[in-house]
C-alpha cells in the first residue's frame, strides 16, 4: 500500500510547492473584484466614525485614528488599508484551512477567496470606517490559526 500519497505527507503535495502562486492569485483577485470600487464617497456609517471615532473598538479606534491623521480626506488611502486587511484575511484563512483539510490542498485557496466575495467583507472594504470589522477579523482568523498550530504541534510531541 502507497503511504506516499498527499493526504499522509502533506510536505510533498503540489499545494507545498503553489502555495505562493496562490498567494499571489488571490491578490489579483482583490485587485479584479475592488480595483473599480475606490470610487464610491463616504457614507452614514464613515461620517459618525469620523465624528465620534472613540466608540470603535479600542484597536480599530487606534487604527482609525492613525488613518484619519495620515490619509485625511484622501479616501483611496482608506481603500488600501482596508484592502491589506481582507488580504490578511485571507492569506490567514488560506494557510488555516490549509492546516485543518490536511489533504485537498486547494481548499486554502478556494475558502479564502469565498471569504473575499463575501458581501459583508465587501461592505467592510467599501466604508472609510472599514477598520472596525476587518482589524477584528483578522485577529480571530489568527487566534484560530494559531490555536491549531498548537494543536499540530501536541499531536507531533
């Protein structure tokens, strides 16, 4: 019987080895379904951040306010933090997924750009205020990944 296979020795799999091809597709991803999006104007929920930026969440409110300061009323600015964020999503949700499947190793790929076309994902890139969900987000996705490094690295002891 063949033990050789990708399931038992993920190391050796093909995803091993594409893992920066999908990394990179997955930005060009990004940049095809927001690329034509920086377009849109603040709205309600941009406004009351900006007024009152203390009811965020202490993180994202540190964030906000960083962005506030160094992008001012420029809104593409806001547009790429918020974009660098949902790529950190995903490459997160890229490597967990990766990491819990343990066999079909193009699951990463495909579960993170379902994370990326998620309207509530988009809604959070759109708004100037995006921060608020997407900081948040990305903390959990990584509490989860490293959860299950730990977890991985109890079973290998």
């Amino acid at each position: 019987m063949n033990t050789d296979t990708p399931r038992s020795s993920p190391a050796s799999s093909p995803g091993k080895r594409l893992a920066p091809q999908f990394l990179g597709m997955m930005l060009v991803y990004c940049a095809i379904v927001y690329a034509w999006m920086p377009q849109l104007h603040p709205l309600g929920r941009d406004y009351a951040a900006m007024a009152s930026s203390e009811s965020l969440p202490w993180l994202a409110r540190t964030l906000f306010a960083w962005e506030l300061h160094r992008f001012g009323a420029w809104p593409y600015g806001y547009f790429l933090a918020n974009m660098l964020l949902l790529y950190a999503c995903m490459v997160t949700i890229f490597f967990y997924t990766r990491l819990a499947v343990r066999g079909l190793w193009w699951l990463g790929s495909l579960s993170a750009v379902l994370l990326m076309a998620n309207p509530l994902k988009s809604e959070a890139v759109l708004h100037l205020s995006g921060v608020q969900d997407l900081l948040p987000a990305w903390l959990a996705l990584l509490a989860l990944l490293f959860h299950a490094l730990h977890l991985l690295s109890l079973i290998h002891i």
